[in-house]
C-alpha cells in the first residue's frame, strides 16, 4: 500500500511537469514565431536617425537638411559692366571694379535679408565726332572714359532653394554715394582751310565732373547666384561658403545736372540713369 501510495505521487508529480513544460515551450514559441518587423523597423530608424543622425534621406529630409546659420558675414569682389540710359545719345558700356564686404541674416532656411556695403566702378566710354564747316571746316573726335566712383548699399531679400548646395533669387534696392566723378581721354580737332591747309591739334582730356553729377543715387538691384559649402557640420550647415552672385541694378535718379558752359553760353540738360550689370565671387563664414 505504501509503496502505491509512493507511485500515485510520483506520477503525479510527472504529470504536473509535463504540463508546465508544454505551456513553456507554446509560450517560447509564440514568442519566436511573433512578427518582428515593427519592432526591427523601430529599432532601426532610431539607430540611424534618432541617435546617430546619420545623412539617410529615406527617413526624414527636413531633419538631415542642412541648415543655414542664422548669421552669415562675408566678403565679395568682382566686375561691374556699366552704361548709362541717356535721351540724345547712347555710349559704349564700361568695365569697372567691385569690392565689398555683406552680412545676412536668415530668418529660416527659405528666407534671409541681406545687407552690403560696396565700392563700385561705374562709367561709359565716350567715342564722339563732330563736323562743321562755313569756308573752314573743322571736325572734333573725342576717345574718353567718363568714371564715377560710388559707395554703394544694398538692400536685398533672399529665396533660397536647395539643401546642401544653396540656389537663390534676391530683389531690394540700393543707395548710393558719389565719391569721384571725372573724364580721361583725349581729344583731337582737325581743322581744313579753304586752301586745303589742314590742322591737328589733340588735348588730354582730365576734367573732373564732380560737380556736374548728382551726389546721390537709388534704385532697383536683384538677382540671382548659388552658395557652394566648404566644409561641413551635420548641426549648424557648412562652417564656409563659395559665392557666385549675378545681378543687375538700374537707378532711377537723373545723375547728370544741368550744366551751362561759360563760353558758348549753351545749356545742356542731358537725362543719365546707372544701369549695371555685376557678376561677383566671395567667401561667407558663419557664426
């Protein structure tokens, strides 16, 4: 009797773990067997975003994009192709120098507003002739350059485009002082007798025009040109940039006054207005 009572409780004993193994193993493999692609998924974007932040656009491209700073100085230099709109006649466009320095300040990566102060070259050059004759004749040849030296600020809003490598468009307007005004060149008359006795005599040309041209001008300025990094930091954008700017300006002030020369007593009133185009190359850090 002992001896099954022994048996009874050992079976039983067997039959409970038998139990409790079969609910084990169904459990490991339920576990084994559940889906695991949402959690691999998670696992995965939060490696390589959320921590890493590695340049993975499939994720998120507004968060690996690369911001512009909210402050930007720099420096710009370049070449001006300068004309002047007149009423009576049309001069030869002119090449002049540009230099400068520029800050920006951006309110977003799509917008900024910028700011410059820049020495700029303006001029035409002047390729004139002339013929009279009443017995004599006499003709005139004038070969100038007519040059204003302005300091110029402008004023511009921006619209970026693109992440790493920067597109914009920009549009402002621009003030600017008159520093030098002046014309260089020479001029050459030719005067023929009735006899047939011809005369050739050249003059330098150096006057200055200072006082002949308005002391201010404004207008119009807009554009286009691209920012290229140098060197990159995943938080705060690239630490420099290349800038390539093309633009065209257009003042809307009459800059040559009225003049009456002291001699033939002739009044002149010509209409003048800036119209440039610029193309410039610089270099902006950011802070």
């Amino acid at each position: 009797m002992k001896n099954r009572f022994f048996l009874k409780v050992a079976l039983s004993l067997l039959f409970i773990s038998l139990i409790n193994l079969k609910a084990n193993s169904a459990v490991s493999f339920t576990e084994i067997n559940k889906p695991v692609s949402k959690n691999y998924k998670l696992l995965k974007t939060r490696n390589l975003f959320f921590e890493s932040r590695f340049h993975n656009s499939y994720f998120n491209l507004n968060v690996i994009k690369n911001d512009i700073p909210k402050l930007q100085l720099g420096f710009s230099f370049g070449e001006n192709l300068s004309d002047l709109i007149q009423d009576i006649k049309d001069p030869q466009k002119k090449f002049g120098a540009s230099y400068g320095i520029l800050g920006i300040y951006n309110i977003d990566n799509d917008y900024g507003l910028q700011l410059e102060l820049n020495f700029c070259e303006y001029g035409i050059i002047n390729k004139e002739g002339g013929f009279s004759g009443f017995g004599t004749s006499v003709s005139s040849e004038i070969d100038a350059e007519t040059t204003y030296d302005y300091l110029q600020i402008p004023f511009m809003l921006k619209r970026y485009f693109g992440t790493d490598i920067k597109f914009y468009l920009n549009a402002g307007f621009y003030f600017s002082f008159l520093r030098s005004a002046q014309i260089v060149g020479e001029e050459t008359i030719s005067t023929t007798s009735s006899s047939g006795m011809t005369t050739v005599i050249s003059y330098d040309l150096h006057d200055d025009l200072l006082k002949e041209t308005l002391s201010n001008d404004y207008g119009f300025i807009g554009g286009t040109g691209v920012l290229f990094p140098l060197g990159s930091n995943m938080r705060r954008g690239p630490k420099l940039q290349l800038l390539l700017d093309v633009r065209y300006s257009y003042g809307f002030a009459d800059i040559t006054l009225e003049t009456t020369n002291e001699y033939s007593g002739i009044t002149s009133d010509i209409k003048s207005n800036n119209s440039i185009f610029t193309l410039k190359t610089g270099l902006l850090i950011n802070w």
